[in-house]
C-alpha cells in the first residue's frame, strides 16, 4: 500500500482544508487517514468549532474526491494538555456521532492509549514535552491503526 503522510507540525483542521489543493488533492487518495483538532482547542477554539472545522474539511473533500474514503483518528489525551481533556472527549464525540451517520466517513477510537490504571496519561509514553508521543507511544498508536489500515 503506498502511503503518503502530508501531516505539518502545528497544523489546525482549517490548515488542511486550506491547503487540500497542495496536499491532497494532486494525489487522487482513496482513503484519508485525518489527525488533527488538538492544536485547535488549545488555541482556544471549542469542541463545536473544531467539529464545524471538520465538517468544512469533509465537504471539500466530497467536493473533489466524492468516493474517498475519510478515517478520523480520534484524539487522545497528553499530559501536557490534561487540562482540555474534556473538550477532547466532547471533540471526539462530535465527530463520532458525525461519522456514524456519514457515507465513507469512520472513527478510530485512540483515546485511551495513552490511559493508565490511574485514568491519566502514562508519562514513560511521551517526549520530555509531554505533548508527543515518543516510540512507544507511538507503537501503541499504530498498533491501534493497524486493522483498519491494513482493510
């Protein structure tokens, strides 16, 4: 399967939807593995606006690419961000709940891959800025993608 991660640092769901002439479209996906929406929040944008954001990045999708298929990878929390986890959980359910209702539209769940038996993020799963995972975090996350990458 090629594979082709367009994914930038920093990036807000608007940013992608912005630049889907550049980053997406010259490619002609079939399927559209999307992360994004904690960036948004932390900048102060609320789990509504973030969904509405989501939406637009779908329409423009649908507009251009009609048969692609779009997986929203659900966010999870991070200890440097404990303090939205919230309005991640409400973020994520928004969408769900979108997705659910949505041709070519699915969710992936991640929410608790980084979940301790403490109900917080485990710190050995993070960089020293506790907002990325580092390899084992990242292992988790991709053994949580496997299946529905590999369909």
């Amino acid at each position: 399967m090629k594979v082709i991660n367009r994914g930038f640092g920093g990036s807000q769901i608007i940013d992608s939807t912005h630049f889907a002439e550049r980053i997406i479209f010259p490619y002609e996906p079939s399927r559209i593995f999307f992360r994004a929406g904690g960036n948004d929040l932390a900048e102060g944008k609320s789990p509504e606006e973030v969904f509405g954001d989501f939406k637009d990045f779908v329409a423009k999708v649908r507009e251009r690419l009609p048969k692609t298929e779009i997986t929203f990878i659900g966010w999870n929390p991070t200890i440097a961000r404990w303090h939205q986890v919230e309005k991640e959980k409400a973020m994520n359910t928004l969408v769900n709940e979108f997705v659910e209702h949505g041709e070519g539209l699915k969710y992936i769940d991640t929410y608790s891959v980084p979940i301790g038996t403490d109900g917080k993020p485990r710190a050995e799963l993070f960089m020293p800025d506790k907002l990325h995972f580092n390899a084992e975090g990242y292992r988790l996350l991709a053994a949580r993608l496997r299946h529905s990458v590999e369909k």
